[in-house]
C-alpha cells in the first residue's frame, strides 16, 4: 500500500548518518543507551543522548566550516554496518582547512544505532565488524 512506510534498514540508516553530518539528524538515530566510542582517537567514551550531544556540539561547533562525506559503506550482515568517512573543515578563526579520515562499525538494533564505535585503521575496523556480524548472527 502507499501509505505504508518500510523499514529502513541498517546500510540506509548509516547512509543518513553520515550523508546530513547534521547533529540534530544523528541525533534522531540514537536510543537512550547508545554508545559513540572515539576512545581509539583519544576522544573517549560518550553513553547516551546528552553525553553524545555534547561531544557533537564540542566537536563539529569548533569548526567554521564542517562537512563529512562517505568514502565506502559495507552491510556486514546482522545489523552491522562498517563504513569509512572523510570530514573536512576549517577551524573557527583559521585559514586552514583539516582532513581527517576515520572509519567506523555501527551496530544497529531495528533504526537505533545502538553503539558507534571510530577506529583511526580500516583493517581494524573492519575485522571487529566481521566479528560483531558473526557473534550477532
């Protein structure tokens, strides 16, 4: 029927993620008990919505200009999704520009990112997402 929406499922729901780059957006795709682990780039461990809003505000709000875009996005099965993203931005009150590529394993439960967790290696991250998908399975 056309009035009836699908799910969206979890290779779709981490293309928005990454495609708005909007907090609010990203927001939306959190539960109450999400984790955004950037422990592996020194930027710790954030659980749930305030914590993760804060680290959003910290870190895109010190940008002057802030953009991300997609480089590769893989479904690895059972809800986990392994991606690699490419931001780029100016710092507030700086010419320069910064590019910083980091990859990242979403485990998603129905249309909640349940954990995020950015790794600074590719191949690590895509092992643990091998993993996850298998213990998941």
């Amino acid at each position: 029927m056309s009035g009836e929406s699908r799910p969206v499922g979890p290779l779709e729901l981490t293309r928005r993620a990454f495609e708005s780059a909007d907090r609010d957006a990203m927001m939306g795709l959190l539960g109450p008990d999400s984790v955004w682990d950037i422990s592996r780039w020194g930027l710790g461990t954030h659980t749930g919505p305030t914590a993760i809003r804060r680290h959003f505000d910290d870190w895109i709000g010190s940008f002057a200009e802030f953009e991300i875009t997609l480089d590769e996005v893989v479904e690895m099965g059972n809800g986990v999704v392994y991606a690699v993203a490419i931001q780029n931005a100016r710092p507030a009150g700086g010419r320069g520009r910064i590019s910083l590529t980091h990859a990242s394993v979403f485990v998603w439960d129905g249309e909640v990112a349940v954990r995020v967790t950015h790794y600074r290696d590719r191949d690590e991250a895509r092992a643990a997402a091998e993993r996850l998908a298998e213990e998941r399975g």
